[in-house]
C-alpha cells in the first residue's frame, strides 16, 4: 500500500517516531480527518506499525468454550442471559475438542489461541477443564491465551503454571461511559481483575468495542486507561449489532471511523501490540479488508468469533502479501513494548491513579 503523506501527517509521524507524545492537534488531525483522506490516515497507522514490529504481523483465533447464559448485561452481548438475542449456550467444552481446534487454527496460520467462557468467573468445575485445555493447547505449540472472566492470583498461578501465556480481560469502554454498557458489576473490578493478573507475574490482553455509542473523548479515554495500567496488547473489536441486545438497532461504523480508530490507538499506544478482532468484516468489508491491516494494527484475529463467522484465513494470509507483510511464525510472534513514542498525551484521562 502505498499512499503519499501531507506534511501535516509527516510532522505526526516523525514527531512519533523521535519519542514524542502526540499533541492535542496530532489527535484532532487524525479525528477530524475527512473521509477522501481515509488512506492517509491508514498509511500513517501503517508507517509506526512498520517502525514497531517490522513486516511481521501477528494471527489469533479463539474458540467458544463455554457459551451463553452469562450473568452479566453487556449492551453489546448475544450472550448475556438478560437479552433475547439468539445465540448457542453450551457447557465448557472437552479440552480434547478444545485442542483440535487450536490445531485446526495453527494449520492456517495463527500463533496465538484463545480460550473463552461466558460468564463473570468459571466455578470450579470449569476451571478444571480450562486448566487442562490450557495445557492442551500449549501441547500444540500455540501461546495459549485465557478470556473468563475474573481471575485471583491463586487462579493465575495455576493457569501460568498449566502454560497460559496470556490473560484476556476487556474493559470494553471508557471509565465514564462504562454505565452506559453494562450495569451488573463496575469498572473498577474489571480495572483490579486487569491489575491482578498483572501483579501475578501474567502478560494481560485487555481493550475494548467501539460502536456501541460512546464517543472520541469516551476512546480517548480508554487507550490512556490502558496505557496506565501498562497493557501491553490490545484487542479491538468493532460492534456487529446482533438482534434481541441493546445495541442490536445500532449503526455499524463506516471504515473511515474504523481507521481513525486504529491510527489513534496506534498514537495513544505506541508500546502496545495492537490486534484487530471481532467486527472487523463489518467496518472492512470487501476491498476495504486490506484497511483493517494497513491501518497500524500489530496482529487480527482469524477464524470464526464467539458466535459468529469470521474472515477466512485464505484471505487474509492474501491480503498481507498485498501489503508487503508477512505472518507471525510461531515463537516470534510481534514485539511487546519498547515502541517509538514513551510520553503521555495530553488528553490524558489520568485513570491509572483512579
């Protein structure tokens, strides 16, 4: 992909690249910018990617462990039990069956296999068999990641020690929308679930969904949550409004959102690994898929999501070639930390001291 850059966009970069913070005016070039501008904006997200973790660019996938009835009410979730929405409920699933598919996900390209549960934390039943799946996956040469929920360090240690590389705990949103979005537990348990895991010597997955009605300031002030609390790899998901749940009459974001979404992101997060995941064949669809890469993302997801179809991994091993990139080989997956850019922003929401 090749775009030429304004020198406006220029100034951005290399002030990025030189260790600087972006400014108020960096933030709102890449905000307000129009949509003709679109792969501009893209091209910028892409030049501090390249700078960050080179030509290489990280694969995921997950799988469904455990789905549905869920206790809690996130707006945006099939899987809450407070919705209508249609979507499979099934118990935590065979770690046998677990296994084949993080086999299956390793065959087409991915270096990383996440194990997700519905729910606010597995009894201890289901921690048992996400213990011994844990293990599984990680028998397949796959970093094994854990998405259930909240975890105690006592539990952390189990999983490190079963082979779990990474918890996954989402914040989903900003501080201040957060009551907009879910109402059956707070922002701070799943900020000190974020900082548990941290605390317990695990590397943290933590991000969010855009789309769900929250603003530029609301995003804002996620990424500076995040970079507060030190996350070092961040899952963005892009809302597909799904029937019987509160979001479910929503608007899907254009691509020109989505892209100014990742490019900030790529501003505000310079250290972090940047992974692109659920939605994204909403806001990139069809030509527009390359986008979704080129916009300074470190890593996407393939494969199907929780209960819906993905982008199949044929395509986007092809669009990578298109961009001159190349997949993440197991055990070199893209750098964690150590990116251009250590200040902090100025629009700074100061949560890490919250």
């Amino acid at each position: 992909m090749t775009t030429s850059l304004s020198a406006p966009f220029a100034a951005i970069i290399a002030r990025a690249l030189d260790g600087r913070a972006p400014t108020d005016a960096d933030l709102a070039a890449v905000i307000e910018a129009p949509a003709e501008r679109t792969a501009e904006v893209a091209a910028l997200g892409l030049a501090l990617k390249r700078a960050r973790s080179g030509a290489r660019l990280s694969l995921c996938a997950i799988v469904n462990a455990k789905s549905g009835r869920c206790t809690e009410n996130c707006a945006f979730c099939a899987q809450s039990a407070h919705h209508r929405a249609d979507a499979p409920a099934h118990s935590f699933r065979d770690p046998a069956e677990i296994a084949a598919a993080a086999r299956r996900a390793g065959a087409a390209g991915a270096t990383r296999f996440g194990i997700v549960s519905s729910g606010l934390a597995p009894d201890e039943a289901d921690f048992a068999l996400l213990l011994r799946a844990v293990a599984a996956v990680a028998a397949e040469g796959l970093e094994a990641d854990a998405s259930v929920g909240v975890l105690d360090a006592a539990r952390i240690r189990l999983l490190r020690d079963a082979g779990l590389t990474r918890v996954h705990h989402n914040l989903e949103v900003g501080r201040s929308f957060f009551p907009q979005i879910c109402t059956t537990h707070s922002y701070d348990e799943d900020v000190a679930a974020v900082r548990t895991a941290l605390a317990g010597g695990a590397r943290v997955c933590s991000g969010g969904i855009f789309g769900v009605g929250e603003g530029w300031d609301a995003r804002i002030e996620l990424a500076e949550t995040l970079r507060g609390l030190g996350v070092d790899s961040v899952p963005m998901n892009f809302l597909h409004p799904i029937p019987g749940t509160p979001c479910g009459d929503r608007a899907v974001l254009s691509t020109h959102e989505a892209v100014r979404i990742v490019a900030l992101f790529r501003l505000l997060l310079p250290d972090a690994a940047l992974r692109v995941c659920g939605g994204r064949q909403d806001v990139f669809p069809g030509p527009a898929a390359d986008l979704a890469l080129a916009g300074g993302a470190d890593g996407v997801m393939i494969g199907d999501y929780l209960t819906l179809k993905g982008t199949a991994a044929s395509e986007d091993l092809a669009a990578l070639r298109r961009l001159g990139l190349e997949p993440a080989v197991p055990g070199s997956d893209v750098p964690e930390g150590g990116g251009p850019g250590n200040g902090r922003s100025e629009w700074s929401a100061r949560e890490a001291e919250k």
